[in-house]
C-alpha cells in the first residue's frame, strides 16, 4: 500500500551482464591469441622461406661456378628479381621477401649472389611460399572455428556462474525489499561461500536487527506514554468541568479534547504498530457506511456513486468488511481532505473503490514518494493537525487487506482511492 506506484524499469539483470561481460572478455582472448599466432607463424614461414632460397642459392651458385649448370630452379638476371637484390654485396646475406602473387606463385622468399666478380650476372633463387600462406589461412580457420566452439562452450559456464551470484544477490534484495517494505522480521540468514556476497547478507540481517531494535523502542515508549496520559487527561477533563461557565472554561475543554483525542491517535498507531489489531468483518452495504463516516465527522462533503443503474440511480453494493475501521479511514481522509485541502470535498463510491478528492493544492511531493509520517502536518500551523490522521488511515487499511494510494488531480486537488479487496 505504498502512497505512489512507481512504473516498473525493463532492467538487465545482473546475469547477463556478467555473462556479457565473461563473453567479451573471452572473446577479446580469442582475437588477441588468433592475431599472436598468425603473426608469429607468418614471421616464421618467412624466415624459414629465406634460409631455403639462401641455402638453394648458395647450392645453385657452386655449382654453377665450377660446371656453369643452373640447379634447383636457379636464375640468372631474372626479371622478377626484387630491386634490392638487383646488386647484391658478396659480403651480405642477400635475402629479400616479395608479397607479389601472380598466378599460383607468391609470396615468395627471393636469395641472390653473383656468379663471379663486379658487373657478373646475378644468380637467384626464387622459394614459391604460396602453400605455406595456404596453410595459414586453413589455421586461421582451424583457430577461429576452436575459438567459437570453446567460446559456446564458456558463454553456458559463464550465466550458470552468473546465475549463482545473482540468485545470491538476489535473496539478499529480496531480504531488503521485505524490510523496507515494514517486515522487520526478514532475514538473509547464512548464505554458502566466505565472500563479498556473504558481507553483504550479514550487514543487512545487523541493520535489519538495529532497526527493528529501534523500532520497537520507539513503538513501546508511544504506547507507554499515551497509556501514562489517559489518566491525567481524563483527570483534567473532570477537573475542567468544574469551572465556572465561560470563555476560557470553554478554550481548556477544547484544548483537553484535542489532547484526549492525541493520546487516543497514539494508543491507536501503538496497537496498529504491533500487529495485533484484527478486524471484525460484517457484509455491509459499502456506501451507506461510506455515508455514515462522512456524516460522523460533522464536515460537509458530497457522496455519491460511480456507477449508476438503468434508472439513473446509484446503485449499491455490498462488500465483507470491518464497518468501524472502514469509517475510521473514510473519516480521517474527509477531515485531512477540509484542514489541508479546499472545498468541495468529493467522496466517490465505484464498486468496491472509496475516492476521497478535494480541491486545494494537492499533496506535497515528499508526502507522495514518502508516504505519511507522524507528526508531519502540510500546514504551518501546528495547532490544525498532528499529522496522524493518514498514518493511522494507511495502518487500518493494512489490517483490512485494503489499498490505499495518495495522488494529484490533473486539474488540481489531492485524491485518496482505497480499493477494498474482493
């Protein structure tokens, strides 16, 4: 029965965020290893295509010197040849790597050494890397194909993980939502495993223990001093019934009477507070007793229907209730309606709906997101309220299973509906 429904937010839950999470970051494993080994295995294709063509060409060029043979596929001056091979240094290592593919060959690893002297022909050896690239790519794919089935394989571990932290998570939320929503009795309990988690669960079960500590301190000193003031009121009361007749006799009687009426409230929430008001149901008809608490309050209001029958008469329906909390509600809503709103003051009965609307600026907006607190009054003067009249409302509904919601009107004015259960 929270004063104000806030809309529900489609949300992520934690699950998929940590599986979303568990994925990415595998993933990013996955392209960080899959770039590392084409990397390394392509620097390393090309090495070992540059040691083949220098060891063929040294060969080649043996051989070519003392039989003037050309072997092992050897050149001399070919046209292809890289331009920094072109004059090679008898001094060097004269290897070179050529991404040139044309036709089935390339890349290629290219070794060059002159056959003689300055200004002799250039013999060279082209190594034909074109399979070993092919290989590359087939385990490109080999990885890649491993790295979705391992990542398939991750991403089921990861919710089941992630599943287990939010269902923990999510017991200690729902522990949390109990508590605030007024059962001081919920606990988390123990929760399994030694972690943040457990932390967690044990810090909200120690505020839970404090508060309803504190709590029960404050309900038990409430209802110890309202019991301790009956008696010196009615005292009072008596003893101002002994005075003259006159102005300031009538002004202590009121005064006593609005005190009386205090301690009364008080008793009243301290009982609501623990728990052990039951109500005492009777099938009664839902607007005549609507009517009655308007009427007992001495303060003009207009009752009507919401639903009107083939006459155009209001029809009436009966609901199993408790009469005398049911009125104690509609009451507290038509006086807080006159003393913090503005006439005229509405009360509508719709089927089982109870609408109390007044025309006067409307409910603040902490009383809105907050709902009623003791002794919090909308005016100014303390003297016209103690701001109890919709905190012992929203407690009676509670005991009769009934809800009660605090709104504004579009075009002004405060609207209170207490839906009564079916």
């Amino acid at each position: 029965m929270s004063p104000a429904r806030r809309p529900r937010r489609r949300r992520t839950t934690l699950r998929w965020k940590i599986a979303a999470l568990a994925a990415a970051t595998a993933l990013l494993v996955v392209a960080a290893v899959g770039v590392l080994v084409h990397l390394w295995t392509a620097h390393d294709i090309r090495g070992r295509g540059e040691a083949r063509a220098f060891n063929a060409v040294y060969a080649a060029t043996d051989v070519y010197r003392r039989t003037g043979v050309l072997t092992d596929g050897a050149r001399l001056d070919p046209a292809d040849l890289p331009a920094e091979l072109r004059d090679p240094d008898d001094a060097g290592r004269h290897t070179a790597y050529d991404a040139r593919v044309e036709g089935n060959v390339g890349p290629s690893a290219w070794a060059a050494q002159r056959t003689g002297g300055p200004g002799s022909p250039v013999l060279a050896v082209q190594v034909n890397l074109g399979p070993d690239h092919a290989n590359l790519s087939r385990l490109d794919a080999a990885m890649a194909v491993a790295s979705l089935l391992a990542l398939a394989a991750a991403i089921p571990v990861a919710v089941y993980g992630a599943g287990l932290l939010a269902r923990r998570l999510g017991h200690v939320a729902e522990t949390a939502a109990r508590i605030s929503a007024g059962d001081l009795d919920a606990r988390s309990g123990p929760t399994r495993g030694d972690d943040e988690v457990a932390d967690i669960a044990a810090t909200v079960d120690r505020m839970a223990d404090t508060l309803a500590q504190r709590l029960r301190t404050e309900r038990r000193f409430t209802a110890d001093v309202a019991h301790e003031l009956r008696t010196p009121v009615g005292g009072l009361l008596a003893a101002a019934g002994l005075l003259p007749p006159g102005e300031t006799e009538d002004l202590l009687r009121a005064r006593i009477r609005d005190l009386r009426g205090l301690v009364e409230d008080l008793l009243e929430i301290s009982r609501l507070d623990a728990g052990v008001e039951q109500p005492v149901r009777a099938r009664v008809p839902l607007a005549a007793v609507v009517a009655e608490a308007v009427a007992r309050t001495g303060l003009e209001a207009e009752v009507g229907t919401g639903v009107v029958d083939a006459t155009g008469q209001g029809t009436t329906r009966t609901v199993e209730t408790d009469p005398r909390r049911l009125e104690r509600i509609v009451g507290n809503l038509v006086v807080n309606a006159h003393r913090h709103g503005g006439a005229p003051v509405r009360v509508t009965v719709d089927g089982r709906t109870v609408v109390v609307r007044d025309h006067g600026p409307g409910f603040p907006p902490d009383l809105l997101s907050h709902g009623p607190r003791r002794f919090h009054t909308g005016t100014r003067e303390r003297g016209s309220g103690h701001g109890l009249g919709l905190t012992i409302a929203f407690g009676q509904a509670r005991v009769l299973g009934a809800e009660l919601r605090l709104s504004n009107a579009s075009d002004g004015g405060a609207v209170a509906t207490l839906r009564l259960p079916g």
